[in-house]
C-alpha cells in the first residue's frame, strides 16, 4: 500500500475505474453471446442486432474498448446475421 496520500487515493479511482469497466466490458460480452445464441437458433432480427450495437457503441463510448475495435465487432455481428439470413 502506498504511503503518499496521492498514490493513496489514485489506487482507489483506478480500483473503481477498473470495476466500472469490467462491468461494462461484461455486459456486452454478455450481449453478443445473446446475439450468436439467438443467430445459431435462427431467431436472430435486425431488432436484436441494433440492441447489440448500441450495447457496443456504448462501450466504445466510454472508453472501455476503442472504437475501431467497437466498428469491427459490429461488422461481424452484421455479417453473421446476413450469412444465417442466406
């Protein structure tokens, strides 16, 4: 633990920044899972593909992933469900 009150509560923000981040990076992990079961089920819409991106785009938003990492998952997602569409 480190003795400078700076370095004190600089731990205690990152430790929080961290958990807000895992959160969200959970969460949409958690979406896109969703999003691949209901593609293999074949019950898949643009509705659910929209939810999904936006989950995305709103973590790219807050910076927990960045946004070229944010605009490719979301061409894979599109891409998957246009394939399971054919």
């Amino acid at each position: 633990m480190p003795n400078i009150k700076s370095a004190v509560k600089r731990v205690k923000v990152s430790e929080k920044k961290n958990l807000r981040n895992r959160m969200i990076k959970s969460a949409m992990k958690t979406q896109v899972k969703k999003f691949d079961s209901a593609v293999a089920a074949n019950q898949a819409d643009v509705k659910l593909l929209s939810v999904t991106q936006g989950v995305v785009d709103k973590a790219a938003a807050k910076g927990v992933i960045h946004k070229n990492a944010a605009n490719r998952k979301k061409a894979r997602l599109a891409k998957r469900l246009n394939k399971a569409a054919q």
